[in-house]
C-alpha cells in the first residue's frame, strides 16, 4: 500500500492496520481532533521513531505515539521501515 492509501484508509475508513514490527496504526481522537496513532512502541523505539518524525504526547501518565496528519512524509518514512502487514480484520479471522 502507499502511504496515500494507508493515510486514506485509516484517516477516512477507520481501518486499523497491522505493521511489521509488532505495531498498528490507527486513528485516535484526542482533544476533539483526529490523529494517526502509532500503538505498540515500546520506550527502547521512541528515539528511532521521533528521528522518522513521529511526536509523543503523554496522556493520563502514558507515553502515547503519533504521526503528524499535516502531510505524508512522515507516515512514508515510518511505512519504509515498518511496512504494512495486515488488516485487524484479516488477523481476526
């Protein structure tokens, strides 16, 4: 998938989608707006995913992990590391 597609499907369909690397993207909302959520980074990954662009926030004492929604360079650079792997509907089934 291209990071158009994955943006669009997560962003747009509400898909949650399973990368390589144990993490999924999905969409969150925080503080009334939506933003593409980063889940299963552990505290060792946060160095490597900030270098890909990705923000941390701590919310209710928890390191929460997001990729900016203002443009798909940073979601690229994370898909180029850690590509898609399946749906949470494929892994379900």
């Amino acid at each position: 998938m291209t990071s158009d597609e994955v943006f669009a499907a997560v962003m747009e369909v509400r898909t949650t989608l399973s990368l390589l690397g144990g993490y999924q993207l999905r969409r969150s909302l925080v503080m009334g707006q939506p933003r593409l959520e980063l889940i299963g980074a552990s505290g060792a990954a946060l160095p490597a995913l900030k270098a890909l662009g990705c923000l941390t926030e701590v919310i209710l004492w928890k390191t929460r992990v997001f990729i900016p929604v203002d443009g798909i360079d940073a979601l690229a650079r994370v898909l180029a590391e850690h590509s898609v792997g399946a749906t949470a509907a494929d892994v379900a089934a």
